[in-house]
C-alpha cells in the first residue's frame, strides 16, 4: 500500500498519488473547501463537508492534477487546532 506523502501545496507534482497537505480552511463549499498553506492554496474535495472557514487541518487524499490546476480527493480530514 502506498504510503501518504506530506507536501507543501506549491510542492504538489502533476501526477496522481497519495498526499498529506496541512493548512487553513479559507473557503468552504457543498462539495469540499478550499485550503491554504502559506505556499498556495488548493480544492479539497470531500462528500460531507465537516470543517469550518478559519480551522487548522490536515487532509489526506488522492492528488488529482489537471491543466487548469489541483484537486485532492479527500479520504479523511485531521483537525489540528
């Protein structure tokens, strides 16, 4: 099994594989929240949306490169604060 690589955002490489990425939860959506690290921001996609704008986590996902940017397809969220 493939293990999770922690990463900052603007780190990310455009290929598909199992991340770890820790930030602020800037903007929250129906189908995921946007995230921010300090190096970049990225979409978190997640089903049932549980986090809060201004909270402190950690997602684990799958990475999911496209032309116009990145997505994490989320397997589950840590809360940090």
């Amino acid at each position: 099994m493939e293990p999770y690589r922690e990463l900052l955002i603007s780190k990310l490489p455009n290929e598909q594989l199992k991340v770890s990425v820790s930030g602020v939860v800037v903007n929250v959506q129906e189908n995921g929240f946007l995230m921010d690290d300090g190096s970049g921001q990225v979409v978190a996609l997640q089903e049932e949306v549980k986090v809060k704008e201004g909270a402190y986590v950690r997602v684990f996902g799958q990475l999911m490169p496209f032309v116009e940017g990145k997505e994490i397809q989320t397997f589950f969220v840590q809360d940090l604060e």
